[in-house]
C-alpha cells in the first residue's frame, strides 16, 4: 500500500518507518524544509534507539522517502495520516489542533483519489467529526473517509511498540476504511502479534485519554502511597510488588517517583479535563492526580533540602539524570526541571549529567553545569541526586562516588540502589517510601 504520513515528530517518524518496514510504500511529510534535508543525510531528529537504522535500510530498500512537498506526497495514497503535533493550549489546557486542522485542508485540496484519512495524533472526542467537515467543505467529491488510529507508543521503546502492540484501535464505522486499515496493519496479524479493535471514532478517541490517564493515576497513587511508607516504616517496593502481583492491578506503572512527565501525560490528562469540562462531566480523580503530580515535582526538591539538612545555599549538588523517563532525549515536563527549580531558589549551584538530554536540557536551564559523566557530577558535590534512571547509572561504582562527594549523600528519586549497598560504600542513602536509616 502507499501511506502517506504528515508529520516527522515522534509519532510520525517511528510509524512512517515500521510501515514501510512491513513493506509499504511510505513518504513522510514536513513543512521543516531542515528536519528533512537532515533525515536525508540520515540524521534523526529524535534520540530513539534503533531508530536510525530502521530508517536507513528502508530508504535504501526504496520504501521510505521524505518531502517537505504535500501535495507530491499525498498523490495517489491509499492511507494518510495526519502525526502533526497537538501542544495544550495556552489558558485552558486544550489540546491545540490548529496544526490538525490545517493539515486535513492540505490534505483535501491534494487528494487524487478516494483515500482513508488517519488521525493518529492524539485528538480529543470529535476532532474527527471536524477533520470530516473540513474535507467535506475543500474536496466535496473526494470520497475521503475519516478515521481515528491513537497511538500507544513509549519513548524509548516506541519501535518494539509498533511492532509487537498490545492492541491497534480502530475508530471508524465505515466498511471500505476498516479494510484499507485491515490492510495497513495485515503485518501485524501474520504472526497474531494483536487484535485490531474496531469501535466508533468518537470512541477511539476517547480510548487513548483514558489510558494515559489511567496510567498516570497508578503513578501518583504509588507515590502518594509512597509517602505513607515513610511515616509508618513501610518500603514502597514491596508494597507495590505486593499489590502488582494481584493480576486485578498488575505490575506495570507502580514504581514510585519523582512524579510523571514527558509529551503525553501532562498534556493528554489537561485535554481529558477541558473535555470533561465542556460536558459538565467533572473527573474528580483526574483532577486530584494533576495537582497531586505537580506537587510533588517540586516536592522532590523539598526532600533533596531535608536531606542535606535543609539548608543548601551555597552548596553545589550534583544531578544524575535530566529527561522525563530514560532512552529519550526529551525535556518536556521532566521532573529534574522542577527539582532543579526548587534547589536553585534553595541557593543551591547546580551540576547535572543526562546520558542523551543534556542538549535539549540546556534550552530549558539556566546557570547548571552540564558534565561529561556521572563521577565529574559527584566531584567536590555535597550531595548527590539521581533523577532518572538511566542504565547508565544502574551500576556506579558507589565506593568511588562516596570519595569522590564532599559530602557522602545519595538522594535516590527512583530506588536504584539498595540502602545495605550504598551502606557498605560509606553512603548515606535517601530512597523514596522507604524510612530513613
């Protein structure tokens, strides 16, 4: 099949190039004429791993090209689908979909042919009904249908996303549409690697808020309990094992933290409440988890003070870990920004090493010192404080970093290390839901 895919973000780029690693014909769409002369010269716009040489074999395979030219790209496809960006909106927290909506008029004005047009940017309920209404208005007799397709990808393991997927969800009620998207996705069903889930559009849209939503309240209900388990004498990590095993809860989103961030749940649970909103349909617990995630950003800040006895004017600390979640270089939301934030108002001096985000890092900061590695951070630091879990940062050498401290304090924000390890190294560790030794 030919697809066409507007948009050469994180969404658009990981699914332009599985597609045309399924073997399609896939042209990717851009208006940034630089993003495109680079992903000529193969240079990703995006640290994803793996994802480099997935674009490479397929451009010289001959399946996957890149034009910043619309109209060329749109021509004679099968499938399009609009991966533009769909920022909150400054004031209320809607998704801005101002660059959806110009894309589905662009799209219109060059369709040749009857083509299934693809909103998998993430939409609030019933931006599909206006994408339809636009095309309806600048290609009346095109024959375009319209159809949701969310996706569930995670920075960092966004290609074995794709491509294994616990689901695809498919909102459309139209016959001829859920056949070219049986299609696009047919790769997928040869080694009966997901279900397709078709549902109304309306429904689709809904399905991929509510799941991010659902994720980031698990998150902030372990780090709340988290708290809890300070003040009693708990350890969070066995509680969360405790209750993850019970498959009724499971596992997966209940390591306790410094609170969530990133591109998706930050922005997808404000436009899930504008939605609510709109509907009179209050989200109380939605609600409360926004609050509660923004609190405790700068709440880590607080703990880092306590820490060091809860004065650090003066002192210099250092900071592994900068990006919302390992194997991304991406800074949006990330708590090291309010973490940083808090010490830096504190008095506090700032070192900090992220293993890919520093770059990205050093647009959003200002007066931190960005270091080449993890034993330059602790040199001649009064603490030390581990943001971001890294694999990177999994197996220091604890012994060196206790000589290296002017002060032998790890504050660990996402209980890496074992406090009887950091003990025999001569640390004094900090750990999150678990009481102080």
């Amino acid at each position: 099949m030919r697809i066409t895919m507007i948009g050469t973000g994180y969404v658009g780029l990981v699914s332009g190039a599985c597609f045309s690693d399924f073997g399609h014909e896939v042209v990717c769409v851009d208006k940034d004429a630089r993003k495109i002369e680079l992903l000529h010269q193969n240079v990703m716009p995006i640290y994803e791993p793996g994802l480099a040489e997935l674009v490479s074999s397929n451009v010289r395979a001959g399946r996957l090209s890149f034009t910043t030219d619309l109209a060329e790209g749109v021509k004679d496809a099968d499938a399009v689908f609009i991966a533009v960006g769909t920022p909150s909106r400054r004031g209320d927290g809607h998704a801005d979909l101002s660059y959806v909506f110009a894309a589905a008029e662009e799209i219109g004005r060059a369709l040749t042919k009857p083509s299934v047009i693809v909103t998998k940017s993430t939409v609030p309920v019933g931006t599909g009904d206006e994408v339809e209404r636009i095309l309806a208005e600048v290609a009346p007799n095109s024959g375009a249908k319209v159809v949701s397709n969310p996706e569930f990808l995670r920075e960092g393991a966004a290609i074995e996303d794709f491509k294994r997927p616990d689901r695809v969800v498919v909102g459309t009620d139209d016959e001829g549409a859920r056949q070219v998207m049986r299609e696009v996705y047919r790769p997928l069903s040869l080694n009966q690697s997901a279900p397709i889930l078709f549902t109304g559009r309306r429904t689709s849209e809904l399905i991929k808020y509510a799941a991010n939503a659902f994720l980031a309240v698990k998150i902030t209900f372990i780090n709340e309990i988290a708290d809890l388990c300070e003040m009693v004498g708990a350890d969070v990590q066995e509680v969360s094992r405790g209750i993850g095993l019970d498959n009724r809860i499971g596992s997966k989103f209940l390591h306790a933290g410094p609170g969530y961030g990133g591109s998706c749940f930050p922005k997808d649970t404000l436009a899930l409440l504008k939605t609510a909103a709109d509907n009179d349909t209050p989200l109380r617990i939605v609600e409360a988890t926004v609050q509660v995630n923004d609190a405790r950003k700068r709440a880590m800040g607080r703990k880092v003070i306590k820490a060091m006895g809860g004065d650090v004017r003066g002192k210099t600390i250092g900071v592994l870990g900068l990006t919302f979640k390992p194997n991304t270089d991406d800074m949006r939301d990330a708590p090291s920004l309010s973490v940083i934030a808090a010490l830096q108002d504190a008095g506090a001096t700032i070192k900090a090493y992220d293993p890919e985000g520093a770059e990205q890092a050093s647009k959003l900061l200002t007066d931190v010192e960005f270091t080449k590695g993890p034993y330059e951070t602790a040199e001649g630091a009064d603490a030390l404080v581990l943001v971001t879990e890294w694999d990177a940062f999994r197996a220091l050498d604890l012994g060196r970093i206790a000589q290296t401290l002017k002060t032998p304090l790890l504050v660990d924000l996402r209980n890496v290390y074992p406090p009887a390890e950091a003990e025999r190294a001569g640390l004094k560790l900090v750990s999150i839901g678990k009481a102080s030794r």
